[in-house]
C-alpha cells in the first residue's frame, strides 16, 4: 500500500509540474504578447507626438514670419495657415498658458468661451495696439500613426494633468492606471483604461493615448492562437493520462491493495485454520473480480498469478498444519535437550571455575570451599559436604550451606551412606534421610540426599553429600550431570595428597642433607634453623603467598649444599684464602645447584643454591647479576645469610652484636656496601630488624 501510494503520488507530482510548466510557458508568451504591444505602441505615440511638434511648430514660424510682414491683422489674413485667425482674446490671458516648445511666443489654451479644440495665441502690436493672434491646429490625422491598435481617444496633456485637446470616444475612466469597474455619480458604468504617453518636446505637453484594458487583451490574445492551442491539448493529453492512469492501473491496483489489508487483519484476528482459509479464499474471490473489471493486460496478469498464489496457499495450509503438529512435538523436545545442554554446559563452566580456584595458591582448604558452594547453587541444595577418607573413618573436608555449620563432621566410614556407596562403587540418593539408618545427621534440616563416592585411578579417596530440606526424588539427570564433577574433585584430592606426601619427603630429605652439610663445613643446625626463620619473616613482609614462604623456608636450609664439593682443608683454613681457594669456593653456587638436579619443583631451591651470592649492584658471583634479574628468593636469602654471619664468630673474626650489624648492613663498612641488597628487602630490615634479632637471640648456637 505505500510502494502504490508513493507511485500514485509521484505520478501526480509529474502531472502537475508539467501543468505548471505550460502554464508557466503560457504566460511567458502572454507576457511578451503584451509587452511587444506595449512597446509598438511607444513607439508609435512617439511618431505621432514628433509629427504633431514639426507641423504646428512650422505653421507657427510661418505665422510669425507674417505677423513681422504685416501691419496689421487685415493685411496678413492671406498669409496666414490654414485654420489660423485673429481672435479677440484677453491680451492679458497670454502670459498664463503653457508655452509650445520650441516657441515660447505661444501659449496652448483650452475651454476657452466659444472656442473648441485646440488653440494657441500670442500677442500682436498692430497700429499701436496690442492684439492678439490665434492658431488652431488641424489633428485629425494624428491617429494615422497608431494602425492596428484599437485607440479609443488621443489626448494632447499638460504637466499639471490639464487635457488640451481630444479626439476620439471618450474613455471609460482618465489616468494612467487602470481601475476596477465603478458606477459614477451620472449613471455611466468606468472599466479599466490603459494610457501610454510621449512627449511632444521639452517643458511642452504630451500626447497620450487611452484604451480599454480588456480589447488590448484580447487583441493580443488572438495573436497566440497555435500556442494556445497547442498548449491547451497538452493539458487535455496529460489529464486523460492521469485520468487513465488511474482508473486502468492504480485503482485496481489500490483495491488488490485493499484487499490485502483486509486479508491481514483478518489474519491476525483468525484462532484457527478456518477462519484463515476463509480470509484467503475471500482474498482470492476479490482479486478474480478485479481481474474481470480490468483492461490492462499487465494488472490481469499480475492478479491472476497472485489469485493463483493464494489459492496454492490454501491448498497447502491444510498439510502446514498437520506437519506443524508434528513440528511442535519435535520443537518442545528440542527445547528440553537445549535446557538441558544449557545446564550442562552451566555446570561445565562451573568445573573450569572450580579448577582454578583450587588450583589458586590461596589455600587448598579454599578451595575446596568454593567447589562445595558451586555445587550447591548448581544442584539447588541446602548443603554440600567433600570428606575425605582416613584411618577407616570420613572426615569432613570442606563445605557450603547447612545455616550456620555441620552437626557432625567426622563419623566411622563403615557407619555412614559414603561408605555404603563406596563399596557398592555406585551413587546413593535418599528420598527421605530418616528411614535409612545408616544416616548421619549432618543437620536436622535434612530430608533428602544424594551420596556420591569418589575414586582416582581405582583408589577410593572420599565421597561427597549433596543435601536439601525438602524432600527431593531421585533425578538421574542431576546425577549425570554432577558426576563429572566430583571426579575432578577426587583428583584434585587425591593430588593433594600426593603433593603433601612428597613434601613430607622431601622435607625429610633435606634434613637429612642439612646435617650432612653442617657436619661437613662446621655449619651448625642452629644456623640453619635461623635461615628458615629469617626467610620466613622476609617473605611474609614481601607479601608472597603462603606457599611460596613455606618453600623459601624450606630451601634455605639447602643454600650451601654445594660446599660438599669443597675440599675439607680449603674449607677448614683458619687463614685467609688465596684468590684460587676463593675461586674454588665460589663454585659451591653451582655445585649447588647440580646437587638438587632437574626437577621442576626443585626451581625454587635451584635458584637460592645458584644465586644466593649475586648482588642487587652487579658484583657478585656466578654471573654477575643485577637488580630485578636476581631471583627474589635468592635475594632473601642473601640478606639473611650475611646477617648471621656477621652476628656468628668464626676462626678469623669475632661475633659482631646485633646493633653493629645494622649499622654495618645500613652504612656499610669497609667491606660490606648496603649496594648490595634489595633496596626493598634491606628497607624491610630496617624497621623491622628487631625481629631478626629475636630469631637470632632464641636459636642460639650450642656452646
């Protein structure tokens, strides 16, 4: 309906600009019709006006040359022009009349008693007498100059409007601008006058022509009769174009459109495939009507494909609904796999969360926390409980909900739903907690709940209970969908486990390599004591996490292992060690390093063993480096270890008290520049030495 609105409205726009431009070229040529007249006719009051200045002007010389000849009025009367006389005029009315150019001896009169028409005077002496002569013009050709034009009346017209002389009818109503028709005081009926004038000469009078406004129109009308003509049949051509236009296309075309509107509301108005088949049939039926009323090939056409359109819709609505039954069935069961695909994906989105939250060095403990409230917000739960199995008993882990806290946290593994689950290797969901008597009452809010056992690699490790305070039936879909959950959960402990077990070993092991060392170089186990409390101090004030201050205490026990590889009389020599010896024990950082091997989690220890001696200025040993490139540990570790050996007496030097050691490490001596050190950690040492002095002052060396 708006593409045929917006045509029909585009069709008429070009109609009416070419009205308008006709129109426009109509009174264009009407225009200059008018003005060209106009102009033919300046022109000819401009002959007319110069032939009226030359014939009176030498009747005028001629009169004058008679008068000078002459006497008196009676000696010149043969002489004078026709139509000129000695009149007896007032000689004192001369000097008051308008002067003829040219001859300011006359003077042009009107309304003169007993005189018609023009006249002019002027003075005569004649016997000593002041006379007067008269002359009055013949102007009865002066239309002569005006042919083809319809002149109503010639007028001969002072400066002041005064009329001397005319000729003609008289016109409708005087003045130069044409007026709208009025009944006068004496009865007659004015209609517009056009006038134009000339100039008879200089400060003389004008000759001006008066017309009827409406023959001058006409006569100039009736000389555009093919223009108009011709421009009258292009308005009838293109108002039977429109009209055409119209009545064969877009009327019909308006009514298809109609039609279809109504079909539209009827389509939103339909509740069942009755009603809808019926708005199209009756669709149908109008469009055939306006295929029989019409007379353009091209709207038939265009209705009977349409007409056949909606009769094969019809036709095909019938099987659109029965399959659509089917559609339905099929959609509602797509949307139930989306929302289970969406749950699913939920609690997978949740696994990679829960990994790393566990994984994040802020406490396994934590993290396990977390997993238990994620569970809990994906399965709807009132509690979830990770326990892990020890000692034929299962301890609560880690858990969520429960308002407020677990009523029972630790209960014997063969007394308990996990442990049931765990033999049996299967999952245990319990509608109603009270009727199984192996229940343990995590809270007395519990009525439902979902037992889960969980194994690593074949090894049953713990289980997990997901709780509610409604009573909930079994839902195997919520099984399936937490179950890859908990396994994740159970290698998360179960690594757990692992790690510690392998700390714990290694803990061991490096006790037992520190009392290697200290009996090898003289190193006490109270010095290395300290270390572990220096380092441990140091790195909490950095702000590293717990688990990296634990391995940085751990490892500083093992920075001088490399001195293993030192032979015993370099390290023994109660004097000062040449630049060789000194070179050789400069090789205990790498030695060191070798000692611990390759494994990964080892890096921590590699790096205090290599780099324990290198300085914040670049002048330590091994390589020599500086700043920020210097591991932060090994820097620890340095700072540390330079305080206990200046506070500890060996064979070439005494103790040094506690308070000359920080100005030692602050100011510097001349062996030691504050350079040397993190300016951060050695800040650190600073304000808080004091606490490196308690260390030292309770693990004293033995005496």
């Amino acid at each position: 309906m708006v593409v045929l609105m917006k045509a029909k409205n585009l069709f008429l726009i070009l109609i009416s600009a070419l009205l308008a431009l006709i129109a426009l070229h109509l009174g264009f040529n009407v225009v200059l019709g008018i003005r060209g007249d106009i102009a033919n006719l300046d022109y000819a009051l401009t002959l007319a006006s110069r032939t009226i200045n030359f014939i009176i002007g030498e009747n005028l010389r001629d009169i004058d040359h008679a008068i000078e000849r002459h006497g008196s009025s009676r000696d010149m009367t043969n002489d004078l022009p026709r139509g000129s006389e000695i009149l007896p005029v007032d000689p004192s009315l001369v000097s008051s009349g308008l002067s003829f150019p040219g001859n300011k001896k006359w003077r042009i009169f009107t309304n003169i008693p007993d005189h018609e028409g023009l006249l002019l005077v002027r003075t005569v002496i004649n016997s000593g007498k002041i006379g007067v002569a008269g002359y009055r013009p013949d102007l009865s050709g002066a239309g002569y100059f005006l042919p083809g034009l319809q002149v109503t009346e010639l007028r001969l017209v002072g400066e002041n409007g005064e009329v001397f002389w005319r000729e003609g009818v008289n016109a409708a109503a005087e003045g130069s601008e044409a007026k709208e028709k009025q009944k006068p005081d004496n009865g007659s009926i004015k209609v517009p006058v056009l006038t134009r004038a000339a100039l008879v000469g200089p400060g003389g009078p004008s000759v001006v022509a008066a017309f009827p406004a409406f023959p001058f129109l006409f006569s100039v009308l009736s000389k555009l009769p093919w223009t108009l003509g011709l421009e009258f049949l292009l308005i009838l051509g293109l108002l039977g174009a429109w009209i055409s236009f119209s009545r064969y296309l877009l009327n019909p075309l308006e009514r298809v459109t109609r039609l279809a509107l109504q079909m539209q509301e009827r389509l939103f108005a339909s509740i069942n495939p009755v009603d809808l088949t019926e708005s199209v049939a009756n669709l149908a039926e109008g469009i055939r009507d306006v295929t029989r009323n019409s007379r353009l090939s091209e709207v038939r056409v265009f209705c009977q494909t349409l007409s056949s359109a909606l009769q094969g819709y019809v036709f095909q609505h019938e099987k659109i609904i029965e399959s659509g039954k089917d559609l339905e069935k099929a959609n509602r069961a797509l949307s139930d796999a989306n929302r289970g695909l969406l749950r699913r994906d939920e609690v997978w989105r949740k696994v990679l969360e829960i990994s790393r939250t566990v994984t994040m060095e802020t406490g396994f403990l934590k993290g396990l926390e977390r997993v238990s409230a994620i569970l809990a917000d994906v399965t709807g739960a009132f509690g979830v409980v990770i326990g892990r199995i020890g000692n034929g008993r299962i301890t609560a882990l880690a858990w969520s909900g429960f308002e407020g806290g677990l009523e029972i946290s630790d209960v014997p593994l063969d007394a308990s739903i996990i442990g049931k689950a765990l033999k049996t290797r299967a999952p245990i969901w319990v509608d109603n907690v009270k009727s199984d008597p192996l229940y343990c009452p995590l809270s007395h809010k519990v009525k439902s709940e979902l037992n889960i056992p969980m194994f690593h690699i074949g090894k049953a490790v713990g289980g997990v209970s997901i709780v509610w305070k409604e009573t909930r039936l079994e839902d195997p879909a919520l099984v399936e969908m937490v179950m890859p959950v908990v396994l994740h959960i159970a290698g998360l402990i179960n690594t757990q486990s692992a790690v510690l077990d392998l700390k714990n070993s290694y803990k061991y092991m490096a006790g037992r390599l520190q009392n290697l060392t200290a009996i090898y170089h003289h190193e006490t186990s109270a010095h290395l004591e300290r270390m572990e409390h220096y380092c441990r101090f140091l790195g909490v004030a950095m702000s590293r996490n717990l688990i990296e201050v634990e391995d940085l205490a751990l490892f500083s026990r093992l920075h001088d292992i490399g001195k293993l590889r030192v032979p015993m009389e370099i390290l023994v020599k109660p004097d000062k060690l040449d630049p060789g010896e000194f070179e050789i024990v400069k090789q205990h950082t790498t030695w060191g390093a070798e000692i611990l091997g390759d494994a990964s989690w080892l890096g921590m220890g590699r790096n205090i063993c290599r780099y324990h001696h290198e300085k914040w200025d670049g002048t330590g040993y091994p390589e020599g480096l500086s700043g920020e490139s210097i591991p932060w540990e090994a820097r620890i570790v340095a700072l540390a270890d330079v305080y206990d050996a200046l506070r500890s007496s060996r064979s070439y030097k005494p103790a040094l008290t506690h308070l000359e050691t920080v100005r030692v490490m602050i100011n510097g001596d001349g062996r030691l520049n504050p350079k040397n050190f993190d300016p951060w950690i050695l800040e650190i040492f600073r304000k808080f030495h004091h606490k490196m002095a308690e260390i030292h002052e309770t693990i004293r060396d033995p005496e």
